[in-house]
C-alpha cells in the first residue's frame, strides 16, 4: 500500500512538472504576442504622428480652432 501511493505522488509531481513546463511557454509565447503588439501598436502612432505633420503643412483650410468654434457656434 505504502509503495503504491509513493508511486501515486512520484507521477502526480511527475504531471505538475509537465504542467509548469507547459505554462512557462505558454506565458513566453504570451509576452511575446504582447510585445509585438506593443511595437505595431508604437509604430502606428509614429506613423499617425509623422501623416498629421505633414498634413498639417499642406492644410489650407480654416485653423483647428477656428473649425472647433464654428462647429459650437453651429455656423454650418
């Protein structure tokens, strides 16, 4: 009886540390998607930033202020 239930705890920690393999790769897969997702994320905003400046060069309209007081004052 005694060797059985040994033998019972030897495969369930057996099991525990194939599952705690298992679960440091699930979590370096995981922080991996989410640093890519951080630098698609930083990329696009660099991209978005980079567009508005030179959007704003070419913009012959009225001022962001201006349009911003037309669009209160229902000017439209």
């Amino acid at each position: 009886m005694q060797d059985l239930q040994t033998l019972e705890v030897q495969t369930l920690g057996a099991h525990l540390d194939i599952m705690m393999q298992e679960l440091v790769q699930i979590k370096r897969v995981i922080i991996g998607l989410g640093h890519r997702d951080e630098q698609k994320t930083e990329k696009a905003w660099d991209e978005l930033m980079a567009a508005s400046k030179q959007i704003s060069k070419e913009w012959r309209g009225p001022s962001a202020v201006e349009e911003i007081k037309s669009q209160r004052e229902k000017r439209w």
